[in-house]
C-alpha cells in the first residue's frame, strides 16, 4: 500500500476511534471496540470508503501500532489516545525502573510547574524507548525527553497501565518524578 495512503487513512481512523465516533455515525461499544463491518459501512456512507483489504494493511501495518482487531477479527478499536469516553479494560501492571516522554521544549516551564497531564486525553502516554520519545517530541517543536522516576510512582501508589503496542499509561506525572534526558 502506497505509504501516503497508509498515513491517510490512520489518520481519519484515529479520529473516528479515538475522538470522534459520531462523526461517521457509529458508537464504541465497551472496551472502545465497533464492529469493522459498521465502521466500513459508515465509513462508506460518509464518502470515505475504507476497504477490508487497506484497513487490514492500517491495523497491521501502522509504525506505531494504534489500533488492533478482536481476536475473531470482527470488531477493531484504537489502542490508547482516546478523547472520548471509554475504558479500555487494562488492568493495572508494574512499570519499568524508568519510563519516557517525549515533549517540545517549549512546554517544559509548564510540565516543571504542573507535572506531566494527561490533558483532554485518558492517560499520559510513556515509552521505555527514548528514540520513539525523541520522535514525538519533534511533532511539536524542538524535541526534549524527559525521565520519568516510574518505579518510584508506582511505590507511591501511582497506577500504570500498558497497551498491546507497549504504550504506557499513567494518569498523571508529578514534578518530583520527572527529569531531563541528556
């Protein structure tokens, strides 16, 4: 599949499974899964025809892995990143010694004051890998990583969450678990 098209249509559905179901008439059901036949038919009815095929290629072939299939490959859902309403079921785990997030440094004078917030989104977003971190930073300025002390938290009482595609959830990062990443 063209990588153009790949992007295209990740795009338009991490907005429809993430932020926006209604935009094309569907509903998440619990667990924030729809039936892939629903989401094609809406999708089609909309304008924006998606086949079998290219969804197939988005869901197995996206560089961050957002969404995933129901084990019958009947019904889909993104993996995290959620704006709407929904629990996504995961059960709470124990973090690595350390985990990362990546940020622009523009932002830094704010997260120093606040912590890291998880925004309109469910959860803060992690990683135990600084290059991807280092990527997402520079979607939004000059990038930054910064440490976060995850063992630490989780001793304090703090709850992490990690998806399929190894994303680490938190609900909020406070200051004094935070550090910059040489």
């Amino acid at each position: 599949m063209d990588p153009k098209e790949l992007k295209q249509n990740s795009k338009r559905l991490s907005y429809v499974l993430r932020h926006r179901p209604d935009s094309v008439g569907v509903e998440l059901e619990a667990g924030g899964w729809v039936a892939v036949d629903i989401l094609l038919a809406a999708l089609a009815r909309e304008g924006q025809a998606v086949s079998p095929e290219v969804l197939e290629a988005v869901v197995r072939d996206n560089d961050k892995q957002r969404f995933e299939f129901s084990a019958d490959r009947q019904q889909i859902r993104a993996r995290q990143g959620h704006s709407t309403q929904v629990d996504l079921g995961y059960q709470p785990v124990t973090p690595p010694d350390v985990l990362y997030h990546g940020t622009a440094t523009r932002f830094l004078a704010s997260i120093f004051d606040e912590g890291l917030v998880k925004g309109r989104r469910h959860h803060v977003h992690l990683s135990t890998n600084q290059e991807t971190m280092l990527q997402v930073g520079a979607r939004h300025g000059k990038p930054v990583v910064l440490s976060v002390a995850a063992k630490e938290m989780a001793a304090a009482g703090h709850t992490f969450f990690v998806t399929g595609n190894q994303v680490w959830l938190t609900d909020h990062v406070p200051v004094e678990y935070l550090g910059v990443v040489d």
